[in-house]
C-alpha cells in the first residue's frame, strides 16, 4: 500500500484539499470520541458485574479488545 501526497498550488484546489482534510480529521474526531464512550461504558459495566476497582476492569476491558 502506497501513499500518493503532493502538494497543490494555492488557489480553489488546495483550499478544496484543506477543507476535505480538515472534515476528515473531524469525522475522526467523532468516531474517536464515540469509542472512547463505548469503552467507558464497557468499563463502568464490568465494574459492576464482577465487583472490581476501575483500574481492574480498564484492564480486563483493553485487553478483551486488543488495546
């Protein structure tokens, strides 16, 4: 896989690259944002389930997925 970056003249292209760019990074944001929420609500509720300190179930849950 290989990445093809070039830079653009000023002008409508490269503001319409910048712009692109930037609604990417936040769409990113976004879903970061969404997952960091999921993965805190797998934590709160492995915490109850099994009646463990925080630190515990972030473990137990990062590990479950990978991280």
């Amino acid at each position: 896989m290989s990445n093809d970056y070039r830079i653009e003249p000023a002008g409508s292209q490269f503001e319409d690259a910048a712009k692109q760019d930037i609604e990417r990074c936040e769409r990113e944001d976004r879903m970061y944002e969404t997952a960091k929420q999921l993965v805190d609500t797998a934590i709160k509720a492995h915490m109850q389930m099994h009646g463990v300190d925080r630190e515990t179930a972030r473990y137990c849950v990062n590990s479950a997925i990978g991280g």
